[in-house]
C-alpha cells in the first residue's frame, strides 16, 4: 500500500513540474500578495507615512498657528498649509479633497484668538468653530482619531488661554464675607469659565464642526456599509475572470473551438459570445449583491440610480475583459486559476478595494490608477458617499470601457483557437 501511494505522489509531483507556468504563479500568489498589502497597509501602523492634513489659517491673532503647530508635532500628522508655493484657502482646500489628493483639512476662523483672548466678562456669550472639512468616504477608523486629537489640542488651547482671564475674573467676584454656599457656586463658576466650558457640563468655548467639501450630497455621515460593500463588490465581480477563462479554456482543450471554426465565424465574434454570457451573469451577480446590501443592511444607494447602472456596466465589461486576457495568456487551467488569483489580489489591494488608497505611499496612490479596480471604487464612491451625480463618473465610465477594450483585444490578439 504504502508503494502505491508514493507511486500516486510521485506521479502528481511530475504532472505538476512538468506546468513551470503553474509553479511559477503558486509561489507568486502569496508573495504578492504579501508584498502589496504590507506596502499598503504601512499607513496604519507606525509613523513612517503620517496621515497629511490640510490648515487653511484665517485666524488674525497666534492662537490657531500654535494650534497647528501643535498638531504638526503629534506623530502620525503631517500639516500641510501650502500647495504649488502658495499659502492654501478653504476653496483650495475644497478642490484638492474633490480632487482625491487629500482627505482631511481644518480651517480656522478670522475671530479663533479673539474669542479665546477675551475674558469672560467681555466674550457674553461668544464661541468659536473650527471646520475640520472631511472626505465623506474617508472611513471612520481614520478620521475619528484625528478628530479627537484636535478637540484635545483646542481644549488645552482654551484652557491656557482663557486662564488668565478666568483669574481675573475671580477676583472680580470672590467677596471674603460671602457664605458658604455662595463660594461654592462661584467655584462652578470659575471653573466652567477657567477651563472654556471643560468643566460643569457647559458648551466649550472652542469646537470643531464637522463638514463636507462644497458640492458633495452628504446629507449624514457614512456608514460601514457605504463603505466596505463597493470595495468587495468590485473584488467579487473580477472573479467572473476565473470562471471566463476556466470556460475558454476546457472547450479548447475539449475541441469545441475547432469545430466552431469550421462554420463561417469570425474569431471575434468567438469570444465575444464567450464574454456576452458571462457579462450577464456578472451583472446578475452585481444586482444580487446590491440587492441584500438594500434588503440586510439597510444600504443607501444615493442619489443617482441612472450613475450607478453606468458605473455597473462598465465594471463588468472591465472584469469580463479581462477574463478573456487571462484565458488568451495561460495555456492550461491550472495556469489560469493561478494568475486569475494574482492578478485579482494585486490590482485589488493596489485599486485600494481592502485598503483605502489615501493611505497607501504616494507611489502606490498613482500606480492604482492603472488598475480598474481603483476606478470603479472612486466612482461608487462618488455615487453613494459623496452624493455625486451621472456626470461625475462619466470619465471612470470611459475609462472602465477603455480597460475593457484593451484587455479584450490584447486577448483577442494573443488567443490561440488550436
């Protein structure tokens, strides 16, 4: 028994040496993949690349610089308050977190030290904002850390500042011959104006209000849902790659395509039947997902429906192209399950489908954009967080075409019918 069972090892060991393609691609898979997510994910962990925020400074006095000064100096952030050598206002501001380029940015208001300078006495009432403007689909685990890192930083900031006058303002009450119970309630007093409302549960002087760029429908904050559902949706969807190829590829080798040559077929229009069938299950994929995202989890699809079947359509085209490349390359199943898998890993974690890209080194965030992945999540996110509209992902629709056409003719031209 135990001769045959090496007899069996030792057969399947040569049919797999004998695939160096399928060797090749199952030690590449996890490497990859390793590779990739740990350049990606470094972002999350340690200081090495710091979360970049922009400070638009409007404040006419020095309490909002040492504010920003404070928070530059925090590890894990990095202020920007220049772009291209100019100092940056809240609509460059605006533009650059439209134009994905950054995420987060705080703005100051003009009267930020004056309210915190006065004293008590002559402020009656007077309270400050600082707008900390936020990418709507920047996810929550990123975001809540910095927003809780500057309510810290504004809270000492009115702390120190208003001390002095909170003094002053106790010697102007305090009465040596007030009873008791008065001194005590002076103390609340005190305390609530010392520590700019910190202290006895009064609104603080000093607050951040959270808001979107100018333009961008965000009527309530995204949920993990809006978040995650269209990165795992677009990694699902380029799995019908797998199936595509895997299908190409036993009629070939079953004779299918020989005999189908022989009728009066154009090649073309071969693989364009192939691909038609399985775009449809695609989309029939697509709308079962978006179905149970609505059904289980309450999903809110936005604005526009007529953007979200355009964007859907192109998505699959993309995805369905691409199988046919993958089937025109590999030259058995094995191969093909093999690269089916490292492709789908690297542009995913590349397209920032597990990772947001705004996290991701510079270089990966540009190398992104030469995957599909990154362009159709950028436009589902337009769609159901940002609260864009059709012509906002018209240019991902075309450029989700344009990957469609170049993988299937890239395909088309490399595909072996024999």
């Amino acid at each position: 028994m135990l001769n045959q069972i090496l007899a069996l090892i030792t057969k399947d060991l040569k049919i797999f040496f004998k695939d160096p393609g399928a060797l090749t691609l199952i030690i590449l898979q996890p490497l990859m993949f390793i590779l990739i997510m740990s350049y990606a994910m470094g972002g999350l962990f340690g200081t090495d690349r710091p979360i970049r925020i922009l400070a638009v400074n409007q404040d006419r006095g020095k309490e909002a610089a040492a504010v920003i000064r404070d928070l530059a100096l925090k590890k894990g952030f990095q202020v920007e308050m220049t772009w291209e050598g100019r100092p940056i206002d809240r609509q460059t501001a605006e533009h650059l977190i439209r134009e994905g380029k950054f995420s987060l940015a705080l703005v100051f208001p003009a009267e930020f030290s004056s309210v915190l300078e006065q004293g008590p006495a002559m402020r009656n009432g007077r309270k400050t904002q600082v707008l900390f403007i936020v990418d709507p689909a920047a996810p929550a685990q990123f975001v809540e850390p910095v927003a809780g890192t500057l309510q810290g930083i504004l809270e000492k900031a009115a702390f120190t500042a208003l001390m002095p006058k909170g003094i002053d303002y106790m010697f102007d009450l305090l009465s040596p011959r007030s009873p008791l119970s008065e001194r005590e309630a002076m103390k609340s007093r005190i305390g609530e104006r010392t520590s700019g409302g910190l202290l006895g549960g009064a609104t603080p002087v000093v607050s951040v209000e959270r808001a979107a760029p100018a333009g961008m429908r965000a009527e309530k904050k995204p949920d993990s849902v809006q978040q995650n559902v269209p990165g795992y949706t677009i990694y699902g969807l380029f799995w019908i790659v797998s199936l595509l190829a895997g299908s190409i590829l036993r009629e070939k080798r079953d004779g299918t395509f020989r005999r189908l040559l022989a009728m009066p077929v154009n090649r073309g229009v071969l693989l364009a039947g192939k691909l038609a069938s399985h775009y449809l299950i695609n989309l029939i994929q697509l709308a079962v997902i978006f179905l149970v995202a609505l059904l289980l989890m309450g999903m809110d699809f936005g604005h526009s429906p007529g953007g979200l079947i355009l964007i859907s359509l192109a998505t699959a085209a993309a995805a369905t192209g691409l199988g046919v490349l993958v089937a025109a390359l590999a030259r058995t199943e094995a191969q093909a399950g093999g690269l089916t898998v490292l492709l789908l890993l690297t542009l995913s974690g590349i397209g920032g489908c597990f990772v947001p890209r705004f996290v991701m080194p510079p270089l990966f965030r540009t190398i992104g954009l030469a995957t599909p992945h990154a362009w159709a999540l950028d436009a589902y996110q337009d769609l159901l967080v940002r609260g864009y509209g059709v012509a906002a992902v018209l240019p991902a629709t075309a450029v989700l075409l344009g990957f469609a056409a170049l993988f299937f003719f890239i395909g088309l031209w490399r595909f072996q019918f024999e």
